[in-house]
C-alpha cells in the first residue's frame, strides 16, 4: 500500500512538473532579469560575510545612525550594501552571534518565490485566479500523497501555530451550529474544552485561548504516564477520566492536541488509542511534531502512522528541507467549503494563495527523489549516533532515547551521577536513601556539567546542531535533532563521528571534576578564613571565599577589600601555571567577589589546592594592610629613632667623659688611652613596625659562615614535586609517566644526596673552623679534605674512598 502510494505521487509529480529542454527560453523578459537579479543579489549578501571579517576593523557608521531620506534615490548595489551593512555591521562586537547559513539552490527556489509572488499579483484577475489555483491545487495534491493523507486539504501559513488556531474555528463551527448567529451566547450556555498533552509547546494553550477569545477554563491540560510507558506520552486512561468528568459537568469536549514528536525530547503519543476515544466522544483529533516526517519513508511506525488517519496535523517542511522563508502547511479533512470559509482555512483572495508559491517552486527543484532523501540522511544520522552513544555506556554516559532508531529522529542523553542505592539507568524519581536536599544538590551539579558539554560540544562541533535544554522532571539535556538541523547546518555522518569523539574526550574531565566536588568542600570547610559558596550554576570544582579580618558577613553588598584580596589570589594563582583554570566574580546570593575553581582534568590534591589558596590570601592580605599603615608606621618610626639616638649620644657622653669632646685635648686622650666603645645602631622592621638593635648582625659577620641566621617562617606548606609535576597534582596516584616503583626510588635517591651534602658541609664547616689555630691540619690533611670532597683519592691515603656519610661517623 505504501509503495504504490508513493509510486504514484513519483507519476503525479513527474506529470505536473514541466522541465524545459536544452534549447528552451524564458519567453518573459521580467522573470530572466527577476531570476538574475535574485541570484547576483544573495550572492552579493553571502560575499560580504568575507569581507566583513577582512574589514572588521572598519565597520560603517551607515547602518548604524539613521538618516534622512535622500531626494536623488539610490542605486540597487547601494542599496544593497546598506543591507549588508545592517546584517553584518555589530559581528565584530558580538563575534558569537550566529552566522547566516549559506542558501544552496533549493534556497533560492524558495527566496525567487516570494519575488515571483510580487510579480504575479501584478496579473488580471482571470489570469491571477487560474494560477494561484493552479499553484494551490498542485501543492495540496502533492504534499497529501507524499505524507499519506488522502483526500485532505491544505492551509498555508507563516505562524506554526496560526494552522491550529483555525481547526479549533473550524470545530467550533461544526459543534455549535448556531455560533454564527448567537456568538458567545452558546459557548457560555455548553463551554468548549480543548484537551493538551503536559509535554505540548510552552505557551501554545495561551495563544489559543487569546487568538478564540475563549478563558483560560477552556484548557484542559492532561498528565503524562507516571506508572507505565514513557514519561513524555499523554495518559489514556487519565483523559478518557477527564471528558467523562466534563461531559457530567455540562461541558463540551471539542479537540484534542497530540503529539506526534513532542517538542522537547520527540515522544509520540499513542495516537491509534487517542483516535479511538475521539471517534466515541466525537472529538477533533489535531496532531503535530516532527516525526510526523517520517510518514514520506517506506517505513513507518505504526504510532506514526496512526496520524494520517487524524482530522488535521500540521507540518513544518521548511526545516525539514533547509528551506528558508517557507510556510508551514496544515492538512485538514472536511466536507463543509462554507464552514472552512468562516473558519479562515479558504480564501477567495488570489494574494492568500500565493504562499503556497514558495513551497510549489521548491518540490518541483527537489522532486519525491530529493525529498525523502533529505528525510532518510536525517534518520540515518540519527541511528549512526545512537549506536555510537551506546558503546558509551560502559564510560558514565547513559542516555534515553525517545523512541527506537526507526522511528523517531531525535535522541536525548544527560550525564549524570549514579547516586548510593540508585539504578544504573537514568531515574526520574527521587533516590531511595537520600534527602531530597542531597537529591537536589546533585541534580543541581550534574544540570551545571550538562550545560557546560552542552557550550564545549557546539563550539567544537558546530555542525552537529545540539541544543541544550531543560526538562522538568530529568533536568538539564543535550538533544540531537537532525531533522530540524541537519538541512541548514550540511550535517554528515563525519560530524557525528566527531560530535561522538568530543563526548568521549571531555567524559574524563566530567567524571573527574565531579569527583572532586565533595572532597573540595570537605577541605574548605575544615580551613579556618575560607568559606564554602554552594553555587549551583558552576560547573568546575567549586566557588570559595576568603574572609579577611573586616569581612562583615552579615552584609550581602559588595567589599571592595575583598575584592582587592580576590584580584590579587586570581593573579597568583594563574601564574602557577596549573591545568586548573581560576576566576573571580560576584556570588549568585550576594555582590561580594568569590574564586570559582574550574573544570579539573586529572586528579588534584584538592588539600594542596586549598591549603594554597588560603595561605596565598593571607599574605596578599597582610600585604595589603602593611601598604596601608605603611606612612604611620615610618613616622612613628622615624621618631622613635630619634629619641633612640638622643639617649644614645647622651650616654656615650657619659661613658667618654667631656675632656674627650674637645677637639685637641680629645685627641690626645685617645692616642694615649683608646675606648674600646661599642657601636650601637638600630634597625627598622617593616613587617613588624619596630625598631630592633643592630648587634646581632654585627656579631653575625664577626662569625661568619659558622653561624647561620634562624629560618623565616613560610606561612605555606611547600611541597616537594617531582620533575615536571605541575602544582596540585598527587605525586603517585593518576601518573602515567612515572610508576610508583620509579617514583620512591627517585625519592629514596633525592634524599641520600641531601644527606650526602649535609655531611660534607659539616666537615667543611670543621675545618675551617680549626684553621689558624694550634691543632689545625697540616696541608696534606687539607688535600686529604679536598679531594674526599672530590671524590677522588689521595696518593698517600691507603684506605678506601669514602661513599657517604655512613662511613664519617
């Protein structure tokens, strides 16, 4: 049957399509300089995108400050590069704005459409009638045989849900006989109900309601399964509870919505069941989604198939066929032409049916062939990625398909986190074992890693057309629809090959980073001056404060000291050079500046990490306030000193006597009695703010080397690496370079050679020490010395070479 359904429509389109021979012409002069025109047009349009990035420096003051009109007029071409200059003038302040796909052939069939309809409406009317009636009757016929409707009619139009709007005029027309001569009055007395699924359009309910002039009463939403079948497909048994209770209640059940491929993930209803309960309660069976393509396959799911049997469904070919500016298409069945009339479905305005003229030229440039290939490539993209997807499984990545590969041209998948006490497979319901608040919080988490694919996926692949969506009950999804993408983007099976590759090379740092979470938070927590910020929307390891000495935490404005601090631990840590990736912004609940560490693509000391944060903040912190009361501190300093070198004056004075403060007698005294007088000084510590004597230093250098100055206190912990190991990774866990054999011997070697330096730096120490004294070594003793420092033996040493410092004691 489905054969020899579309065996014919191939002889119908074949029959009504006029190709010209090699040799024919276009007679009308007006159409060849149309088509010309057209053709230089866009190509002068799809040009200028190379040549703004070339120019992105000069953009053109033209399209941006409006002008008066000029009295001359312009030429085409200038015309022309105004609009360039408006579609393409902002992309070098926004460079992430979409670009305009390049328009094939079919593309400009349909652009030449819309000019042609212009040309055609300039027509007589006898002529203008033959064609548009021509045009609609030849589209009509074509798209119910391609999609299996028979004997059905066809509305044009730009808004996707205008077509609906119309069947609900259409049934209510057809239920309430005297609508046209009382109105409202008749709906008031016996109120219509129209039934929509839960998983329906957002908004699509209040569009209806606004464009029937009906209350929100009329809505009738109806629930999705809970206990059987998919979570996405309208429940049965619920609706028919549903009109039994409106038809009790003195209500009339008027039309029913649907889906054949919800517009979130792409569920089909059970449209065989839903058209049996309309037929028993004489209901409007109106159907709609993008599965609703399939039905020009050879095969088809009977779900699917269902729907040609329905008393309306609208469609959307445009995406479907990488056509632009093409209207979507409502089939209807209906015996009534005056009711379709009233209900706006039919028109007797020639202007009305030149929109299907678009659609007409772009089926005869395609043909049957072109078009179910374009819908066969989408579905077999579609089974490319889903086998793909399942070799995947195994690496933390269970998806949910809508329905199997034959049938449904769209796939859903999420990563996620398998919870204690939860099934492998991807839940809905809360995790038994787990307060809701934890429920939350790690679907809070794992919605932020989602996103975080979703963006990293669409730069890497941009042909593969994934969009990020959030659903109610599973959260934040990535949806892969070629149907409604692959036309316009080109998507081949070598972008899903690489769309899949991307998955699998960012599955690491997914499962690494969530890892991490929880042991970050740990470490924060337990560290005094930081606090944990619970961000949700952050998808890295996590987001932390550091609460400095005035933080007033009761206060949600913004701290500029904290701020400050926060600057400045954003600089010292990126100049760690680490495969962490730091940033410093504003906290979701308040305006004070936190650290949000990113995305971790190996394992990470997460105590390392934390430990450096907090001591790298206190010093940018002391720092801080040392710079400020730096002017105070050297002035009270300053005087300090000078009261400090007063007494000292003064008591030198004492000590010498006055005599010795005579230039001539004091000279005297000193030749034939010298003070041995000890020089005194005194020493500004900046870090403390006070003075301090200088006699440590002096008797510093009378040591030398035998005294060593104490150690300055390291606020850090400093951690010994290894060769090549960036900061906050585990020396032996996660390397592949180095085995954790190698690595404690290379361990084990570094600290023999530091106790090798350390005995032959005391033996060095030793000896210069007892130089110049009674007992010092004679100078074969010091060669001795010297070359055990060498390593080379003496002549005259008969005993063996030292090797280390076993053998010194």
């Amino acid at each position: 049957m489905a054969c020899s359904i579309l065996e014919g429509c191939r002889r119908e389109v074949r029959r009504e399509t006029w190709k010209p021979g090699p040799g024919s012409e276009i007679a009308d002069p007006t159409l060849a300089e149309m088509g010309k025109n057209l053709k230089e047009a866009v190509k002068m349009l799809e040009d200028s995108q190379t040549r703004t990035e070339e120019e992105n420096g000069k953009k053109l003051v033209s399209g941006d400050i409006p002008g008066p009109l000029q009295g001359s007029g312009q030429d085409m071409v200038s015309i022309l590069q105004l609009v360039q200059n408006l579609m393409h003038g902002d992309e070098d302040e926004e460079p992430q704005s979409p670009r305009i796909q390049n328009i094939g052939e079919q593309g400009h069939m349909a652009l030449l459409g819309h000019s042609l309809g212009a040309y055609i409406s300039t027509l007589d009317k006898e002529k203008l009638r033959k064609l548009t009636t021509r045009i609609l009757s030849d589209t009509t016929l074509w798209l119910c045989r391609i999609f299996r409707y028979e004997n059905g009619c066809a509305y044009f139009h730009e808004e996707e849900r205008e077509g609906l709007a119309k069947i609900c005029r259409l049934a209510i027309h057809s239920r309430y006989e005297d609508f046209v001569v009382d109105g409202f009055n008749v709906l008031y007395n016996k109120k219509p109900v129209i039934y929509l699924s839960a998983a329906a359009r957002p908004g699509l309910g209040q569009y209806l309601c606004n464009q029937l002039g009906l209350p929100f009463p009329c809505l009738c939403r109806v629930p999705c399964n809970t206990m059987f079948g998919s979570q996405h497909q309208m429940d049965v048994a619920f609706l028919e509870k549903l009109i039994k209770d409106d038809i009790e209640r003195g209500r009339l059940p008027l039309l029913l919505v649907a889906n054949a491929g919800t517009a979130a993930v792409g569920h089909t209803d059970k449209i065989g069941r839903l058209k049996e309960l309309c037929e028993q309660y004489g209901i409007w069976l109106h159907v709609e989604g993008v599965n609703l393509a399939t039905l020009a396959l050879g095969y088809v799911s009977s779900s699917v198939l269902a729907a040609a049997k329905c008393d309306s469904m609208t469609m959307t070919p445009g995406p479907w066929l990488g056509l632009p500016a093409v209207p979507a298409v409502t089939l209807y069945k209906h015996d009534d032409p005056a009711l379709t009339l009233v209900a706006g479905l039919t028109s007797n305005k020639p202007t009305d049916k030149l929109r299907a003229l678009p659609l007409w030229l772009s089926l005869q440039y395609l043909g049957l062939d072109g078009f179910v290939e374009r819908i066969k490539h989408a579905c077999q993209l579609v089974s490319r990625s889903v086998w793909s997807l399942m070799l995947l499984g195994d690496m933390r990545l269970p998806f949910f398909q809508v329905e199997d590969e034959l049938s449904s041209p769209v796939v859903v998948f999420r990563f996620f986190q398998e919870l204690p006490g939860s099934d492998p497979v991807f839940k809905a319901v809360p995790v038994p074992n787990m307060t809701p608040s934890a429920v939350g919080r790690e679907r809070h988490s794992c919605d932020a890693l989602n996103r975080w694919l979703g963006e990293q996926l669409k730069q890497l692949v941009p042909a593969g057309g994934l969009t990020v969506m959030d659903l109610e009950a599973e959260g934040t999804c990535l949806r892969f629809s070629p149907l409604m993408t692959a036309a316009v983007l080109g998507t081949r099976g070598e972008d899903v090959d690489q769309l899949v590759a991307c998955i699998e090379s960012k599955l690491p740092v997914l499962c690494c980073t969530l890892q991490l979470r929880e042991e970050f938070k740990q470490e924060v927590e337990a560290t005094a001056g930081l606090l944990y910020v619970d961000d949700p929307n952050w998808p890295g390891i996590g987001v932390v404060r550091y609460e400095h000495a005035n933080d007033d935490k009761s206060s949600l404005k913004s701290d500029p000291e904290g701020e400050k601090i926060h600057a400045g631990l954003l600089k010292k840590l990126n100049e760690l050079e680490s495969d962490l990736t730091f940033k410093i912004g504003p906290e979701y609940k308040s305006m004070k500046s936190c650290l949000y560490v990113g995305m971790a693509s190996d394992d990470v000391d997460a105590a390392e990490l934390v430990e450096t944060i907090v001591a790298t903040a206190r010093e940018i912190e002391e720092n801080s306030r040392l710079l400020e009361n730096m002017t105070e501190v050297v002035r009270k300093g300053i005087q300090e000193a000078q009261v400090e070198l007063q007494k000292a004056s003064e008591e030198r004075l004492l000590e010498e006597g006055v005599l010795r403060q005579i230039p001539v007698v004091g000279s005297v005294l000193n030749w034939f009695s010298p003070v041995q007088a000890l020089q005194k000084g005194r020493t500004f510590n900046l870090t403390a703010g006070s003075l301090e004597s200088t006699e440590p230093i002096y008797v510093y250098k009378a040591q030398g080397a035998g005294v060593t100055l104490p150690p300055t206190p390291s606020g850090s912990r400093t951690k010994q690496r290894l060769p090549g190991q960036k900061p906050f990774k585990r020396s032996l866990r996660g390397s592949d370079a180095l085995s954790e054999t190698s690595s404690v011997s290379h361990i084990e070697d570094l600290e023999k050679v530091e106790r090798l330096s350390g005995g032959l730096e005391q033996i060095t120490l030793e000896a210069s020490s007892t130089e110049g004294h009674p007992g010092a070594p004679s100078p074969q003793h010091t060669d001795q010395t010297e070359a055990f420092q060498k390593g080379v033996p003496h002549p005259e040493d008969d005993h063996p070479q030292v090797e280390g410092p076993e053998s010194l004691r």
